[in-house]
C-alpha cells in the first residue's frame, strides 16, 4: 500500500511522492530510487551521519525497533518508512549531481601513431579512467591521435561508500551488492558519459574500434565483477592485476550502435593499492622515463 511520502530540501522546496514501503529497504535507499541520493560515505554502516536527515511530522522506525517522531534527526540509511511521513534533508546530506570534473591535462610524451585497434573495425576510439569518485572519458581519432572530446561524472558507485574501503566491505558482505555496483559503474556511469563523449565528437559509436581503461584495483575488480574481498584484508591480495581483455558485452556495456564484440582493455598494475590507474599516471606525464626517478610512485614502483 502506498503512503504519502513529503519531501523538504528547502524552505520553497517541497514534493509529495507515492511511496510503498517495502521491508529490508532503508529510508536512504528510498530516497535514491525517488531521485534524491543522499550522501552515504561510509556505505550505509550508520557512522558517518553524512546521510542525516531531519523528521518533519509522522515517524520512522529506526533499526533497533524504536519509533522517531517529530523534530528528531536521524540517519537515514539507518531508519525505515512505515506511514505517512514528513522528512527535510540539509543541503549537507544531499549527493551533489554536478561535480567538479578535472579532465584537462596534457600529455607529455610522444605518442606512437600505431593504434591498439584494428582500424577496420573503426577510426576512433576511447579511454577511461575509472576513479573510486569520478570516472573520465576521452575520445581519441585513432589516425591522428588527436583527442576529440571528454565527458566526466560521478562514479554513480559513490551511493556505496565514497572511498575503496567502504565499498570492499559493502561489496562482500551484502548479498547482491557486487552486482549492483557493477551494474552502477557501466550502466549508470559509463554508459551516458560515452554516448556523451561520442555526442561531443560528432562520432557515431559505431565507429569506436576499441577502449582502454585504467582504474583503481578495486576498481578494476569491481568493473569486472571479481570479489574484491581479498583486497580488503591482510595481506592484501588482488585476484588479478596483470592487463586483461574484455568485450563490451561480458561487463554489460551496452550503447546503441556499438559493437557488443568491442574489446576493452584494462591496464594492468602493481599491487593492491598501486593501480593501473598509478602506472597509466606514470606513462602519459613521462616520470617513466626519469632516469633520476624523482617520483615517489616510481620509488614505490622499484620497491615493490
Ligand atoms: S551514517 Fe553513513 S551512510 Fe548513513
């Protein structure tokens, strides 16, 4: 059954929904499935308070039982809807949709005009970064080098957790979750940032030969699907760091127009918590080729 639902997040800000309240779905999550993601940092554990919210006139039934009623703020990955209630989020508690995306920088070493990808299948194609916040996409022409456009965006993934402990835990220890998060990067993030790129470029997706994507191991592992688990505990073990090859069809990359037998490589890297996405920094800025070694990741990288 359906009860009102109001929603406040301003003094003229005030919406009414329809909502059924499904057991086992906590008020935070009710508030993303109704478009107003808050901010979950610590992954819906109830330490971060980074999800509070303020109650404006009925109750919510808290986790351990208890009813809280008017004036009450409480955290809402920790609180459940039951009957009609009033609600108001501070502007503290509320994900912010836009953000401030860095994807300028240049690159400085020569690049081989020898692409990675058959230009039979295509003249163009992408490369990603897939950041534990942001995920990046640029639009390369494969005949030129010349990069054609960028997109960027939240890592829709930030709902989990914001950091790559929050979402290890969340990942292997809630049943479904992995599959929900893979689902937010490629779905929901990857998805619309390279119909946008391709949009920007004035390219079809049908013309992209292929994508190379660096990331985080967690990352990484998450995009793929692999429990990352291992990561999480002594001594830290990733279960894969060397360079793989996927299709856009085995991680569930589907845009109108490209080919599901698109390959996408991942990067590979150095250890848990020296990614691919540390190794392609390295390569592209040229502390690779410092025989003087002034870079602490290159430090990191010979001692390791
Ligand atoms: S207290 Fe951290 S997400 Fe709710």
């Amino acid at each position: 059954m359906k009860v009102p639902f109001t929603v406040a997040t301003g003094a003229q800000e005030r919406r009414t929904l329809a909502v059924t309240p499904l057991a086992g779905h906590s008020l935070a999550e009710t508030l993303a499935a109704h478009g107003y993601p808050l901010n979950t940092r610590c992954g819906h554990r109830g330490l971060c308070r980074g999800c509070e919210v303020e109650i404006r006139d009925g109750h919510l039934v808290l986790a351990e039982g208890r009813r809280a009623g008017i004036g009450s703020l409480i955290r809402a990955c920790q609180a459940r809807l039951v009957e009609p209630t009033e609600i108001f989020i501070p502007a503290r508690s509320r994900m912010e949709h836009r953000p401030q995306v860095s994807d300028t920088f240049r690159i400085e070493i020569s690049y081989a005009h020898q692409p990675l990808y058959s230009q039979e299948q295509g003249d163009t194609a992408f490369a990603v970064d897939i950041g534990t916040t942001t995920v990046v996409v640029l639009l390369v022409d494969l005949t030129t080098g010349a990069i054609l456009s960028r997109s960027g965006g939240f890592n829709r993934q930030i709902r989990f957790g914001d950091n790559v402990l929050t979402r290890i835990e969340a990942a292997s220890t809630r049943p479904g979750v992995l599959a929900e998060m893979r689902q937010a990067v490629v779905q929901e993030t990857l998805t619309p940032l390279l119909r946008q790129a391709c949009e920007r470029a004035g390219r079809s997706t049908s013309r992209l030969a292929g994508g190379t994507v660096a990331g985080n191991t967690t990352m990484l592992h998450l995009l793929l699907g692999e429990d990352p688990a291992p990561l999480g505990v002594v001594p830290f073990s990733p279960r894969f760091l060397a360079q793989r090859e996927v299709t856009a069809r085995a991680i569930g990359l589907q845009v109108d127009g490209l080919r599901p037998s698109t390959p996408l490589r991942l990067l590979p890297g150095i250890a848990a918590y020296i990614g691919a996405d540390i190794v392609a920094g390295i390569c592209a800025t040229g502390m690779a080729y410092d025989e003087k070694g002034s870079s602490g990741f290159l430090v990191a990288d010979r001692s390791s």
